[in-house]
RNA sequence: GGGAGCAUAGCUCAGUUGGUUAGAGCGCUUGCUUUACACGCAAGAGGUCACAGGUUCGAGUCCUGUUGUUCCCACCA
C-alpha cells in the first residue's frame, strides 16, 4: 500500500472511474417503492446549444451539494436530468450549419430540418449530459428528459388546449417586437434596452390651410410614412388651440390630425409627438384609445416596404441618413441634437429589434398572476435570498401578455389547425385532420412554433408524467427546491410558478434558491466577445472537479456575484492535496487501520477533537439547512486543516507509534470529516474514504449531533495545553531560535499536573529539551510569556535585544491597561449591568481577571 | 424615472437573531528538508468596517441621510 498511494493527489486518473462506480451502483436511482421521505429537485436543462460554463459549473455544484447532502441525511433523492431544445438558438445554429453546407432551411424542407436539429440534440445534447456528469451531479439518468421529447410535447399540447378553452391563449393582431435577423417576434422579457447615441431631429408638420407648422422632435424619422396623427399633451397651453386641426407629414405629404393625448411629454422635445401606431408600443396604445389606423411600413427583413416610396426596401437606418438629408435640402428640418436613448436589442443576437404588428398567438397573463404572486405573498415559496421575492413580485405586479408563437420551426408546432372552407380555428392537442366545426379536410396546421420557455415552464411536472397523474407525481409534487442564477427569475421561475399553479392547482417548488453570476478575475461577465470566458470542463482536466466545486463554493453568497480566477484554483487544490495527504499518512502508518472510536482508550486529544467534530457538524446542518453552503464549507475547512492536521495529527503522531487503537480513533475522526465534506467534494472523498471502508460514502449516513461527545473538562485542558505550545512557539520566533534548536522552559503553575502528563506533547511540538514545573530559572534574563493558567520564563543568552523586548512588552502592557480599563467601567455601568445578558456579563468578568494577572506579571517583569 | 445589491486587511471575499480583543484565502515579512503534505510547517505584520447623524448599556450588524459603484425594471418620442 505505501507505494500505492502517490505523494500528490492526481485528479484526473482518480475522477474517470469514481463516477462510473457511482452511476453502476445505482446510488442516484430514484427508488419509487422506497420508504425514505422524497427530496425532489428541478433541474434546470441546460440547452442544447454549446458546451456548459462557468455558471453551470455553479449551479450544479450548489444543486449536488444539497442532493448528496439529503441523501446523507436519509431523504429518497428524485433529481430528474435533462436538456432544452433551446429554440431559437439551436434553429440558428443549425441554420448557420446549413449556410455553410450550401443550403438553406427553406431549401429542405420542415421535416428533413427538424431532423437536422435532432441530429444536433443527439450530438451536442449528449457532450452536454457527459459534462454534467463530470461535474459530479448525482442526477437519475435512467430519468433522462428532455423538453422536445413525446412526453414534454403532450404536456405542452394539453396546456396550450386547456388555455385556448379558457379563453387565456388567444391569437390576435398586435405589436410585437420583431428581431430582423432572427426573422421572429420575440417576447418583452428578450428584449434588452441598451443605451446609445441617437440623434433627435426636429421635424416640421405644416398646416393644410397656412403656412404655419409644428415642430416634432423624432428619433425615427424614417418612420414618418406611418404616421397617423400628431398627438400633444390636452393641457399644453402652447397647443391647445391647434387639437383637430389637420397637418401634412413631411415627404410622404399624407395628411394627419392634431390629437389631444395624457401620455405625451410637454418637456420633452417640443412637446408634440408623432403617432406611428405600427412601430412603436407606446403609439399603440394612444392608436388603440383614439381608433387611429395602424400602417405597417416595415418589412420583416428591417426594410421599409412599398408604402415609403423611394425608400422601400433599405434598412431602417439606412433610410434615415437619406432621409434627414432630404428634410434638411426641402428646408423642413428644424435643427438635430445628439441624445442617448435605450434602443430595444434582440437579447440572442444583438441585432436592433423592430416594433410592428403582427399576428400572433398570446398568453393571457392577468389572472394567471394573481395566484402565482399570492403563493410568494404567503410564503408557500420561498425565495432564498428573501429580496428576489421583491424582484419577482414587482415582475409579476406588472406582467403584460406573453407572446408565445416564434415564427421558427424548431420547437412545439403550434397545436392549432385553419379550416380554408370555413375559417375556423380547431385547438387540439392531438394531430387532427378535419376542422371540428365544419368537418372539411381542407385545413392546416399552423407553422409556428411556441417559445421555448413555454415548455420550460411545464418542466418540473411534465417530468413527472403530468399530464397523467402518476404515483410519482403524488410523491413527489410539489418539489422541494430549484436553484437557478438571478438572470431567469423571469424566464423561467416566474413562469414556472404560474403554469403550475393554473395546470396541477399546486405550487412547483417550496423552495427558490437563487445564485450570482460567475465572473472572470477583474470581475467582468464572461462572454464569448471578450473571450475571457473559463471552460470548467478544461479547469476540471487540470485541477480536478473537486478543486472547481471548491472554489466556486467557498467564500459565496448566494445571489452575489463571484469572481473565478486561477488563483482561487490552487488554493483549492491544495486543500485537496492535503486531505489527500492525512489520508496517505494514516493508511502509511498502519495498514490495518479502521474507523473505530475506541471508547475506552480515549485520550484528552480525542476527546477534544470529538468535541470539536461534534460542535461542527450541529453548526454545518444548521447552514446546510438554510442553503448557506459558502458558511458550512469554511467551517469544515477549518476544522479539518486547523485542528485535524495542524493540531489532533501532531499531538497523536507521538502516540501512534504501534497503537492501532489510538489510530482507528483518528480514522474515525477523518472518515466523519470526510462525510461532511462529501457534498462539497465528492471524488477525492469517496476515493479516500475506500482506503478505511468497503462500503461507499455517497450513500452512507450523515453524521449527527451527540451529546456523549460533550468533553468540555478535556477540551479545556487540550485548549490550555495548546496555548502553551502557542506561547512559547510565538516566543521563540522573538528569539530568533529556529525550531529545530532545542530549548528549555520553566514553567510556574497551580495546573502542575496537567502539564506533567502532556509535558511529551509540549516538548514535541515546541521542541523544548527540559520543562521545570515551579522552579526558579537560575537566569534572570528570561522571556516571560503570561496565560491566565500559568506563567512561562524562557531563559535566554544575550541573543536578545533587551531594548526591542522592553518596547514590546509595554505596548503590550498598555493594551492590558486600557483593556482593563474599558472592562471595569463598562462593568460599573449600571444599565450594562442590568441589560446585558449574564453570560456576556460572566465573559467580560473572565476577562477582566485574567488580565489582570497578565498585566500582574508583565508589570513585575518590566520594573 | 422606480427598485435592488455592493462599499470590511494590499487583493478576493466571509461575518447568521446587535454582545468580549472583527475573520478566511491569496499576497507580504521571518524562520524551518520537524517520522503525511514545500500544493507543506511555525510565527508575524496589516483594518477609524465608505462618510455624517440617530436608536441602544452596547452598532460592521438596526434606522435616516450623503457619496461612490454595479445591476434590474420602465413607452420620454
């Protein structure tokens, strides 16, 4: 065995086998007959487009830490696996695909596309399911879904149908906003407002019956040819005269009337705003209240059409160069000014997005809203951290209709068939082949397709079967928990929570556990522009998984940002390395080593280290529990490097020697720390924990609170012992002694005997070669260190700058004094007294004693 | 325009319901091949917790305001 183990922990030949050992063994097969409580968990798909990043990476850490922690914990885990059929994405992907092959969607056709796409899913979704196995996520892969397969599919037609019924789907002629490039309407939420420069050109409307005129200030400009009225505001003083009157827009030369409308600005520009109802939401609605005319004058290529003239068939912003040149030649510019305005870009491409009507298919969203903002209301889900709950709520206070049809083929075909002899419309969730109403052959289904989240919002029932209702369903419904970045809170959660409640009368989730973003090392967005984006896949060859996890996960906040950097990496690492290492060193010492406390030859140090073990696992369930990963992970840190090896190791080093008892003891110590590391970490663990065990670690139990690990007596002498060894260790380096020179101490003391039992233990670790207990040093040139328990001289030579020490001790003995000082008036602080808790009273009494003594000593030392 | 987050050591960040002397990792300084680990060990330096008020026996933590910064939402053409 001792040339077995390396010396440095190596990931990678390591991961490959330890996953496949889980995943042939079963252990996350959801086991429907079991009796255990269900712990169900959404995942959410990752699409089908590209490779996992940075923040999947996240997320299916912070989803398997709570999946191995529940199943620690004795919960049936049901976490369902699966990918999305990313609509549009992938439809472009495929399409850029075709491009380059030399041909075109169009060219061949609907099925052989759909077929196309599948291939893709097939290639691509499965390098996407072998990543988050790497990542280490325990999901039920005999569960496998994904959102385009039959299953999904049934439970979209069914909601679309139930809908259409109940009068909340609905098809209608509306604005929509048109992505030009993408060649689809797109909904409000894909839709990103960024700032840009604009020009704002001021435009003159004349009179039909004089030749006066007024001034309209525009950003579109090309956008005149729609126009249908020039609306200011009924109480503009400056106008109020000319509402009815008719005026004629500029080039086009149509003629509009002067409108009176709430909604327009008397601050902004001139006051007096262009009515282009087709282009613009706002225009919409003052076209709808007023009965105006919509005129599309825009292609869905982002071409002006016939209506504009000579300006048909260029790009929008092609057109308005042209056309301010034109207004400024026929004298009917006023003047132009720069301004920055949030011009709406495609969230997928970036691409200028267009308002225009269209016909489309919507979903209804007032009275779905209300139930979905009551459950968060009441707190039936919860968001994790509270203040997404605002987020959502503010959301959902203010939702409009969701346009949900994509003018694109991938995805859900739109379940709705036009009957040509009688134009009615049959909603069915099955193909159909005759139009209900007037049973005529004659019809055809619709050619478009539903947005992708549409089917993402059935995502945690429809994998349930729904909608059948399953024995699993009833188990398992509503789930337990979804974690998700703060980014589709509205995409997807919102959604989510509305669709549930509507379809199965139920919420989908108790809890909403929501993430930051991972960001690069200078804190910047990873993005494939800037190329600053980290493969976890390639982190993960390099580092190992474990080393990823770590690092994502420590020192987080759930719902802030975090940075990555490879930095961060190493440091990870090397805590891997150093379990690693303890491992090794125990398995090295003793062979026949096993995970046994021996409760009858404990020593003070076991029992210190139990306790220690015992307090941290209590503190690390509370954290786990309320999903504070980042706390749990520290203190496991900390327990495992600062006392388990940096103390426990070495205090037990000098007694191991041939002692398999006192080794097992220490090995069970480890393998408990193991256990509640596992969650975080689990390849490096369960590899470790096969050194000591035949079973495996991901299923064994997670370890509990005891009381019979309560040492306190022990604990205290270990801690005393310990700062012993501290004091003298600090000492030493003030001396300039390197540790590998032995030294000899006096000690003065009323714990004469806890000193002499562990005096092996204090001269290893402080490497001392005599320890005098209440004897007199015969120098008198002696360091002196003060506890509160006992006083330590260390006689020194004349290696020591007197001057420097002297300095020293008094700043230390003037931080006593004003230590001392605060502590005395605070406890004749009347109000302190009767306010304050007793224990924190008790505390500051202890302290005020025992520096007291310190300052005692120290004073007699200096004078 | 509305809302939210953040501001703590040189850097990246923790800090649970207010409670002794505010923590970690990295970096830095000094020393160390001490029977696992130099991806290591030991010791150390380094902080008016953005600013100004307030509540309280007690504030990094609660309240009000200010500044800086990031993000979300919104139809200023």
């Amino acid at each position: 065995m001792k040339n077995i183990i390396e010396k440095v922990y190596k990931a990678s030949v390591i991961e490959e086998n330890i996953y496949k050992f889980w995943e042939d063994n079963n252990f996350f097969k959801f086991n429907e007959n079991s009796k255990k409580k269900v712990y169900t968990i959404v995942l959410p798909p990752p699409n089908i487009t590209g490779a996992l990043h940075m923040g999947h990476a996240l997320n299916f850490t912070l989803q398997d830490i709570v999946a191995r922690y529940k199943r620690m914990t004795g919960y049936e885990i049901l976490w369902i696996p699966g990918t999305d059929h990313a609509a549009l994405s992938t439809e472009a992907k495929v399409v850029e695909m075709l491009r380059k092959k030399g041909t075109s969607k169009t060219e061949i056709g609907y099925e052989k596309f759909m077929q196309e796409c599948l291939a893709w899913k097939n290639k691509y979704g499965n390098k996407i399911t072998e990543q988050i196995r790497k990542l280490g996520a325990s999901c039920d892969w005999s569960l496998e879904r994904f959102t385009l397969d039959e299953g999904c599919s049934k439970a979209v037609n069914e909601f679309f149908v139930r809908l259409y019924n109940k009068k909340l789907i609905y098809r209608g002629k509306r604005i929509v906003n048109w992505c030009p490039n993408c060649n689809t309407s797109i909904s409000d939420i894909e839709v990103d407002f960024k700032e840009s420069e604009s020009e704002l050109v001021y435009l003159k409307y004349f009179f039909s019956d004089n030749n006066n005129f007024l001034t309209v200030a525009t950003t579109r400009p090309e956008t005149i040819f729609g126009d249908v009225a020039i609306a200011v505001n009924p109480e503009d003083e400056r106008y109020k005269n000319f509402i009815g009157q008719e005026v004629t827009v500029p080039i086009s030369n149509h003629k509009i009337k002067v409108i009176a409308d709430n909604y327009v600005d008397k601050s902004f520009g001139t006051g007096v705003l262009k009515v282009t109802p087709a282009h613009d939401f706002a225009d919409f609605e003052i076209g709808q209240r007023h009965n105006l005319e919509n005129i599309n004058i825009i292609n869905k290529d982002g071409t002006l059409n016939k209506k504009c003239g000579n300006y048909s068939r260029l790009k929008t912003f092609e057109a308005r160069k042209i056309i301010i040149n034109e207004l400024e030649s026929k004298n009917l510019l006023v003047k132009r000014e720069k301004i920055k305005n949030n011009v709406g870009k495609c969230s997928r491409c970036d691409c200028i997005i267009e308002s225009l009507i269209s016909t489309q298919w919507f979903l209804k969203m007032q009275s779905l809203a209300k139930p979905a903002i009551k459950v968060v209301e009441n707190k039936n889900i919860s968001f994790v951290p509270e203040r997404f709950s605002k987020i959502y709520m503010h959301w959902m206070n203010n939702i409009k209709d969701w346009c949900i049809s994509r003018q694109i083929w991938w995805g859900h075909r739109i379940p709705a068939y036009y009957c040509k002899d009688c134009n009615h419309i049959t909603v069915s969730p099955n193909k159909i082949n005759f139009c209900e109403k007037c049973k005529s052959k004659n019809i055809s289904q619709d050619g478009d397709s539903l947005d992708t989240w549409f089917s993402s919002a059935l995502w945690p029932f429809s994998v349930l079967g729904w909608p059948e209702i399953q024995e699993k369903f009833l188990r398992c419904y509503p789930t337990d928990l979804v974690i998700t970045g703060y980014d589709i809170i509205f995409f997807w959660i919102a959604r989510m929570i509305f669709s549930s409640i509507e379809l199965t009368g139920e919420i989908p989730f108790k809890n909403v556990v929501i993430h930051g973003l991972v960001r690069d090392a200078q804190g910047r967005k990873m993005s494939k522009s800037l190329g600053n984006g980290i493969d976890p896949i390639e982190i993960i060859s390099k580092y190992g998984v474990d080393a990823l996890r770590l690092t994502l996960v420590m020192g987080l906040t759930l719902g802030n940002d975090t940075r990555f950097s490879e930095k961060k990496i190493e440091g990870s690492r090397n805590f891997i390395n150093k379990i690693w290492n303890a491992a090794r060193f125990l398995k090295i010492t003793n062979e026949n080593i096993l995970p046994k406390i021996e409760f009858n030859n404990l020593s003070i140090y076991d029992k210190w280290m139990l306790n220690k073990l015992n307090n941290t696992i209590q503190e690390v369930q509370k954290n786990m529990e309320k999903f504070e990963f980042g706390m749990a992970i520290q203190k496991i840190y900390s327990l495992f490097w600062d006392d388990f090896c940096d103390w426990y190791i070495e205090f037990s080093k000098i007694d191991f020697k041939n002692n398999l008892s006192n080794l097992n003891t220490c090995c069970y110590i480890l393998c408990e720390i193991l256990k509640i590391l596992h969650s975080f970490i689990p390849v490096v663990t369960e590899k470790i924990w096969n050194f000591f065990n035949n079973n495996a670690l991901t299923v064994s139990n997670y370890p509990e609170f005891n009381n019979k690990f309560n040492y306190a007596q022990d604990s205290k002498n270990v801690e005393n012992i310990i700062e012993i060894i501290h004091a003298i260790r600090t000492k030493r380096n003030e001396m300039n002694t390197p540790h590998n020179k032995k030294i000899n101490i006096f000690i003065a003391t009323k714990s004469e005997d806890l000193i002499i039992k562990n005096s092996d233990k204090i001269k290893k670790l402080a490497n001392i070669e005599n320890i005098y207990i209440n004897k007199k040093s015969s120098s008198d040139n002696v360091l002196t260190c003060a506890l509160e328990f006992a006083s330590i001289n260390i006689p020194v030579g004349d290696l020591i700058n007197q001057d420097e020490l002297n300095l020293k001790l008094k700043k230390e003995l003037e931080e006593l004094k004003a230590r001392i000082s605060k502590n005395e008036n605070l406890l004749q602080n009347k109000e302190f007294i009767e306010k304050a808790p007793s224990s924190i009273i008790k505390n500051i009494k202890n302290n005020l004693d025992s520096d007291k003594k310190r300052y005692f000593i120290l004073n007699k030392k200096i004078n």
